[in-house]
C-alpha cells in the first residue's frame, strides 16, 4: 500500500488551477502539476486519473452533501427548505481553501471550452443531485427539476459572492448561498404569466 | 465558391448521430460521416470544423432565435412572457426531421461523457442567451437568470414530450414548450419558503 499523503488532493488541485491559469490547459502536463504540488506522478494518479478529472474532484463530495442534506430534512420541510438544508450542508464543508480557488478556477475556465464543457457537465449533474433526492421525498416531476435548478443557480452565485467579497476568515460561504436562495425565491413572484 | 448543396447540414448530422449510435461517438470519424451522407469530406468541413462541432449545429441558431424572440416581446411584457415569446419563436422552426434527430440524439449522448459535457455546454449558452436579452429588457439581475434557466428547462422537457409521443405530423413542438412552461410556473407556487 501506498503512503497516504496528507491534503495531497488539495495540493494537487491549487498546482493544476495555477498551471491552467500561468500556461494554459492544453499546455500543463501531469508532470508539471505533480512537480509543483510536491508530489511523484504515480501519487497525482493516485488520486486522479487525468488532469481534467482533477477539476470533477469536488462535484461527488459536493453532488452527495447536497443529495444527504435534502434527504435528512425534516419529513414536512417544503422543497425550497430541503433545498435549502442540502445547500448548507454542503456549503459548510467549503473553506478558506476553496474561496481562494474560485477566482482562480474561473480565469482557467473561462479561457478553455474543455474546462467550460466539464463545468457545465458538473452543473448538470448537481442539479440532477439535488432533483433526485426531491423526487425520492415524493416532491411532484416539474417541481423538483425546478428546485434542483434553482439549487444550482443559487450555489452558484452563493459561491462567486463569496469567492469576489474582501476576505474574511469569519466570512462563510452558507449564508450566501442561502441569501442567493431566498433572493430567486422571492424572483419567482416577479415572474409574470407566460401569456399575453 | 464551392457548390451549395442543399440540405447537406442536415443529412451530414443525421449520419453523425445514426453512426454515433451504431459504433460509438469515439470510432467515427469525419470519413465515415461524409460517406454515410453521401458528401465529400471537404463539403463536411465546408459545413463543420470537426464531428464535434456537428453538434453544436443548431445551438447558435436556437440561441439567435430564443434571444430575438424575447428582445422583440412587446414592451410590456412580463419576464416569463417574453419568455415564452422566446421559445415560441425557436420552436416554430423545428420540423419533423428535428424530431426524429430527438430519441436518436438523446441515446448517442446518454452512451458518451465528451457528448454529455458538449450538450450541457449547449444548455448553459441557451440559458445565458435568454438571460442576457431579459436583462437587455431591463428585468433584475436574480430574475433573468431564474427566468433564463426556466426557458430551458421548459424548452428540453417540451421538446422530450414532443419527440417522445406517437408521431403525428399536425402536432407541433411549440406548444409543447409553452405547455412545459406553464407547468414550471405553477410549480414555482409550490415551492414553498426556505426557512424551517
């Protein structure tokens, strides 16, 4: 058995965010992401089995908090509040770690289609996360995509506000993706109706 | 100036996805593509760069269209109206062949990630497509994007229905979309709030 090194995947993610950034995607090799994480080749393929699957890294961890936290809320939550419950949960496993990758992450991505295609893929699977879980508490089809998606979306903006606000250790990402939530929840009522 | 032949996009991406369900979206190449649509291999690099971005084919149009739509909805119009002006306005120019490329499409991206991460691209470009001609219109940053991500939604569970019941040349794809809309926006009622 291999030696486990510690916090080698987060090591190894922050090296390949900044290789992407300094020299492109198409550029970076394994090599040089395991060189600048301090690490061998065979522990960068340890942990990952090419440097784009590096970048789906977090979307299981996140895909499965989000699924538990809607599956454990109370039996008469309504579906905005198990959404809810799954953003928290998931949220609060985000640190000072993560929100100094965000603008990192979204300068590399931004100048490659592969890393947009994979972003959008990790959105999709996300949503359909958290549309799952609502579907298994017997939430009805059209409601539980809806709510998946505005999961997402609220992730998402929680996420960019945090990762682009002055820095502050005390500063969580759970509130704002809550307040992100709560702000397309009262959208909703300024919708309109679809007809003339 | 090269011939035009008519109708060459369409039966160059009818081939694509045929071969793409026979043997793998991976095995075909652009040869194959070509021969199966009766065409030359430079007519298909006339049409596309490479037998991926065959598949992004319609996106632009259905960008343009959805875009137009909403930017030429009447000026009173509420958000999820213009909308649905939108998607009005996409699905009237899809034909029957759009609908049989549907199950065939659907099955060649369910069998590969690098088609599934190209398709959820498509799905993020549409749904920026119609936030930024809400947001063009004046509506707020929260209800764009919420509006934005409903059209989408709306547009792939309509256009599902469409492709996926008895085929019936009469029946339309059109309202199919406003009736998936309609049932999104009955749906947002039912939400719920976010609190305990």
């Amino acid at each position: 058995m291999g030696r486990w090194e510690p916090g080698a995947t987060q090591r190894l993610v922050v090296a390949a965010v900044d290789l992407f950034n300094e020299q492109g995607y198409d550029a970076t090799t394994v090599a040089q992401i395991a060189e600048r994480a301090g690490v061998t080749k065979s522990t960068f393929f340890r942990h990952f089995s090419d440097k784009r699957e590096l970048l789906v890294a977090g979307q299981e961890m996140l895909s499965t908090l989000l699924a538990d936290g809607i599956t454990e809320a109370p039996t008469g939550a309504s579906p905005l509040a198990a959404v809810a419950a799954g953003l928290e949960r998931a949220a609060s496993a985000m640190g000072p770690a993560n929100r100094e990758l965000g603008p990192r992450l979204k300068a590399a991505v931004a100048a490659s289609t592969e890393l947009q295609e994979r972003d959008a893929l990790k959105s999709v699977g996300l949503a359909a996360a958290m549309t799952g879980a609502l579907a298994a508490r017997g939430v009805p089809d059209a409601t539980a995509h809806l709510a998946g998606e505005l999961g997402v979306l609220a992730f998402k903006r929680g996420y960019a506000r945090w990762s682009e606000t002055e820095r502050d250790e005390a500063d969580e990402l759970a509130p704002h993706v809550l307040a992100a939530l709560e702000d397309l929840r009262t959208a909703t009522a300024s919708l309109g109706v679809a007809g003339p």
